[in-house]
C-alpha cells in the first residue's frame, strides 16, 4: 500500500545541516497497522508527514496505492490526498470557528458531493465514533478526547484507504488514549483501512500489527 | 462550500474586534467618499432638468483664441453677437438658445438682502429647455424686442422675495433699483448645472450692457444648438466646427479660433481641461483614475497588512485544509471570497454612512439646489468599488497563506 525506497531528509540553513532520515527503506501493506515510535527528535513525526505527503524527502521515492507521487503538482497532490489519506493530529487541529459536524465536513467540501450528501456522511462518521449527540458544537465545547475523536470522524469521513495518525493519544489520559486506540482498531479490522500509528506508548504500540523503531533518522527495527 | 467561507468570514471577523473594527472603518469611509463623489459627478453629468433634450442637443460653453507669434491666449464664453450671428445662421439647428453665464445682484426685502443670480436669455431659450413652470410663462420674442422688464423667477427667489404669497405672476421684484414684472416661476435648478442656473431670468435686451453693439468674439455667453433629432448630431458638429474655420478673427493679436459644439458632458469637461483643440476627456480619465488609486491604494494596503496579521493567527487552519485536500488555489479562493464578504459588509456600512453624509450636505444648503442622491448608478460603481477593494487587499494575502508550508503551518 505504502511503499518508501531510502528516504532522506535533510534541512538546511545557512550554518547547519541536520540530517532528519537516512535511508528510510519500508513497505505497509493493505489493512496493515503499523506503529512507529523513537525518542523525541528521532524523526518520526517527518516520516509520517513524508508518507502523508505533506513534506517532500530530499532523496528517495514513495510509492502510495501503486502511484509514484514524486512529480505530482499542487493540484494533483491535494486531491490525493483528499481521496486517499486521512489524518490525526496529536492536538487535534480542529477549526475552532466551525461547529463539529462543519469540521467533520471539510474533506468532502473538496470533492464534487453536494451539501446534503456531505451532512450525512459527516453524521454516520461521527455516529462511527460516538458523538452522534455533539453536532452542532463548537471544539472548545468538547474535552480531549472527544476533541479527538472529531478528528478522527474527520479522518474517515471520505473513506481514505489510508489512515495517518501522528501520536493521536498524546495529549489524552489512559482511559482516553486506550477509547481512541479502540476506535482505530475497530477501523482497521473492520472497514480494512491502513494504519500507520507515530506513537510514544509502548503499550499501545504493542496493539497494532507491527512496530518499527528509529534513532537518529534511521530504522533499527 | 460558500456557506463555509462565509460562517469561517464571520467568525473571523467576530474574534479580534479591534482589526475588525479598523478594517470596516477603512473601507466604508473609503467607499463613502467614492459614493459621494460618484453622486456628485452623476449629478453634475445625469441630471436632465431643464435640458430633457440633451439627447439632441450640443452646447457651446468656451472658446479659446491663441497667437503662434507673439503665445498670447484669450480663453472664456463666447459673446452674444458670436452666437447670435454665426451659430444661428447654421441650417441644422432648429432653435437656438442663448443665455449669459450669472450676474451677482441684490434684492432686498425689508432692509434684509437676498442675493440674486441673474441670467440674461434670449426667446429660444425657453424651447430649448423645459423649465417646469410652477405659475405664469416664460416671456416671448415680442417682449424681448420691446426690452420689456419683465422676469422669470426661481421658486426660491420667489419665496425669499415674496415669502407666502400663493401667486406672484403680475408683481414686480426689485432689483439694483430697477422693477421688473414677475411672468413666471420655475423650479430651482442646481447650481451645478452652470449654465442653466439663476434665481431670475431677464430679457436679454434688458441689460445694462447692449449686446448688440458689441462685434467682439468673447463675451458672458453661451449656447445650446437643438438638433431635430439625435441622428443629426454629427452633422451638426460639422456645421459648426467648418462655420468656426470661416471665421476671421477680427483682433490682430490671434490667429486661432478654438470653438466647439460638444454634447453635454464633454463641454463641461472642456471647460476645466480643454486645450485648443483638445477636448481634455482623456485627461481626466487618467487624472480620476489615479486619484480613485491613490485614494483606495492606503487603506488597501492597511487592509492587506491586517489580512496577512490574521492570516498567520490562521495557519493551522490552513495547515489543516491543505492536509485533507485543499490546493492552494482553493485556499487562494476561499480567502478572496472571505475578503469580499468582509468588503461588502464594509460597503454595506458606506451606504448607510453615504445616506447620512448626502442628507447632512443636502439640507446643509452649501451647494444651492444641490440634491445629492443614491441611485442605481452610484450603486453599481459602489458595488465595483467593493468588489476591486475586496480583490486588491484579498490577491496578495491570499497568495501568501497558499503558500505557507502545511507541516510549518500545522507545527504554528
């Protein structure tokens, strides 16, 4: 599903060169969950953002749903990503002037699906993730965790193939992280999506398919 | 995805109050100077009272001699002999007016002074242009022949002069000591219609000044040449420009004429930017252009400074959108529309504020008769004006936030 072929990624200003990934070489497979995890600073988070193709590698070639996307244009980068890929952020990213179901509906404004067709489907995923009764509430109104899972519901709104969430339980308790961790693996077991997970926690690591370390940009494991 | 924009417009213009509050400010006294100037220009170009024939009329306001030899230039209205003599004896006209441009006079009533605006005209006049006559008529030929003292008043002169009296047909009005019998009273007309304005109009012939004796070129007058219909137009410019050519000018000091029968707008424009043969339209396209520029160029710019403030308080936002599918050309779109909705609001504002300003300048009486008004006309140019406000402050904002970087953008 998701192929990357010795990617690196090197940022630069006029005095230091910082070498974020080297030679990243990784496959995910269709219906897979990956998670992956590192100490701070090791990389992880411009992995998945180079996955998501919202940053580019200086080196190397990503491959995603059998498409080479190294010479796609603006254009045709965003309706990819609009097709393919949903996102989770760890401090969720939610547009505070909007209500949760506008929110919810924001990756089917950039399709060709009229308004109404928008507001069901934007309904059936927040029902998905439990917040069925939270429509017309602005983010502030909501805690953490259903703050997530807003996000979440926004995530799979446009059925994406591709799920990429950067450490979706951060900023949640336990018993927050391990609901939100729940609604990921129900999406991938039941509807097939791919998942790939940049996460700190061990533990919930230790529920997807597998795991992949980094240090230092490169994978040890 | 309009509805959207706009609930994302409101919001943001709800959250910080004050930028709000300068953005709106900046645009609608922007837009209520424009208004107002609009209307003026409407009114000085639009309004058709008492010419309702300007379809089918030309008018001769100024002429210009000058001499290659020596660069003298002698420039104002014609006299009543060039108009008299040379344009009535055009084939094309069916009637002539001619009328002098105002003289400053006094009346007054009960050792009280009301200033008076004379205006000397000849019988065509009254053809030429319908005056709406509250009461009596205007005088004729006959009585122009004999210099009768008879006059034509303005429904505010009457009123200053006669106060409530329901007729003044028939009463004499004094005037620098001389009495002359009222025979009608017309609706006031803006002083902004330069030539057809007076508080009292008087035969000719009834000037202290004998207009007929006087062969000179130059003098206090100006003409209106009616046409039989608008197609005859053109062939009565060519008359009256190859009449000009023919015409020896009599004083030794010039040796070109300048005179020319333009329709209404140009000979106004003529008058303040004509230079010999020039017409001087071209010059004030440029001219009003880029006041309209300079005038809208500041608060564009302190608007686009307060879109870009606001836009950075906005990045992850715009983060957000590019990660789930926007382009940036659709960023670039959403925000022009935003800022449009913003300078509509501010235009909305202008309106209102234009209405009150118009209101205030019209009973303020600073410009005699002037009503100043809202019409289609200036609401079309207000609605353009909001609409190239909008674009100017919006492309360049725009432009910026598309191409924020989305993991920097997301990381603000």
């Amino acid at each position: 599903m998701i192929k990357l072929q010795n990617i690196q990624k090197v940022y630069r200003t006029d005095t230091i060169e910082t070498l974020a990934l080297n030679g990243i070489n990784l496959d995910v497979a269709k219906g897979e969950f990956l998670s992956i995890m590192g100490p701070s600073g090791c990389g992880k988070s411009t992995l998945l953002n180079i996955m998501g193709l919202l940053d580019e590698p200086s080196k190397g070639s990503i491959s995603i749903a059998e498409q080479t996307t190294g010479r796609f244009n603006d254009k045709q980068l965003a309706k990819f990503r609009n097709q393919k890929l949903g996102f989770i952020f760890q401090s969720y990213h939610l547009i505070g002037d909007l209500q949760v179901i506008d929110n919810v509906e924001l990756p089917l404004l950039y399709r060709d699906t009229n308004a109404k067709e928008r507001r069901r489907l934007a309904t059936e995923a927040l029902e998905k993730v439990g917040l069925s009764n939270r429509l017309k509430h602005f983010p502030k109104q909501l805690s953490g965790g259903q703050r997530q899972r807003v996000a979440i519901a926004r995530a799979i709104v446009g059925n994406p193939e591709i799920i990429l969430a950067d450490e979706p339980t951060g900023n949640l308790d336990s018993a927050m992280g391990n609901e939100i961790m729940d609604i990921l693996l129900q999406l991938n077991r039941n509807d097939g999506t791919t998942i790939v997970m940049v996460t700190h926690d061990e533990n919930m690591a230790q529920k997807t398919h597998r795991l992949v370390r980094l240090f230092d940009g490169s994978q040890v494991q | 995805m309009l509805k959207n924009y706009f609930k994302i417009a409101i919001a943001v213009l709800k959250r910080r109050k004050f930028f709000t509050f300068i953005s709106l400010f900046g645009i609608s006294f922007t837009l209520t100077v424009l208004m107002l100037l609009t209307a003026f220009i409407d009114r000085v170009g639009n309004s058709n009272y008492p010419d309702k024939k300007r379809d089918r009329s030309l008018y001769i306001l100024n002429m210009e001699m000058t001499g290659s030899k020596n660069g003298a230039m002698s420039k104002g209205p014609h006299s009543f002999y060039f108009l008299d003599h040379y344009a009535k004896s055009l084939k094309t006209p069916v009637k002539v007016a001619i009328s002098s441009m105002f003289d400053f006079s006094s009346a007054y009533v009960n050792n009280k002074k009301v200033a008076i605006s004379m205006k000397f005209t000849n019988a065509d006049y009254w053809d030429v242009l319908d005056y709406d006559f509250l009461e009596g008529k205007p005088f004729g030929k006959q009585q122009i022949e004999n210099a009768e003292r008879v006059a034509v008043i303005s429904e505010d002169t009457k009123n200053a002069y006669f106060g409530d009296a329901p007729s003044v047909v028939g009463k004499y009005i004094e005037v620098d000591n001389i009495k002359y019998r009222v025979s009608g009273v017309v609706k006031n007309v803006p002083i902004t219609q330069l030539t057809m304005y007076g508080d009292m109009y008087l035969p000719y012939t009834v000037s202290k000044n004998n207009y007929t004796k006087d062969k000179g070129l130059n003098g206090n007058f100006s003409g209106i040449l009616l046409a039989k219909s608008a197609d005859d137009l053109p062939k009565m410019q060519k008359e009256y420009s190859d009449m000009v050519s023919r015409i020896k000018i009599p004083d030794k000091e010039f040796d070109h004429l300048y005179s020319f029968a333009d329709t209404y707008f140009t000979s106004l424009i003529r008058i303040i930017l004509g230079n010999g043969p020039e017409s001087g339209i071209s010059k004030m396209i440029i001219g009003l252009s880029i006041f309209v520029f300079l005038f809208m160029l500041l608060p564009t710019i302190n608007l686009v400074n307060i879109n870009i403030t606001r836009i950075m308080e906005r990045s992850s936002e715009i983060g957000v959108r590019k990660a789930f599918g926007a382009s940036s050309q659709t960023l670039v779109y959403q925000f022009i529309v935003e800022n449009i909705i913003l300078t509509l609001l501010g235009g909305l504002i202008g309106v209102v504020l234009s209405v009150v300003v118009m209101q205030i300048i019209n009973s303020s009486g600073l410009i005699a008769n002037l009503n100043l008004s809202l019409n289609y006309m200036v609401l079309f140019c207000s609605l353009l004006a909001c609409l190239v406000f909008g674009l100017l402050s919006g492309v360049y904002p725009a432009w910026r936030m598309s191409r924020l970087n989305v993991v920097n953008a997301l990381k603000a």
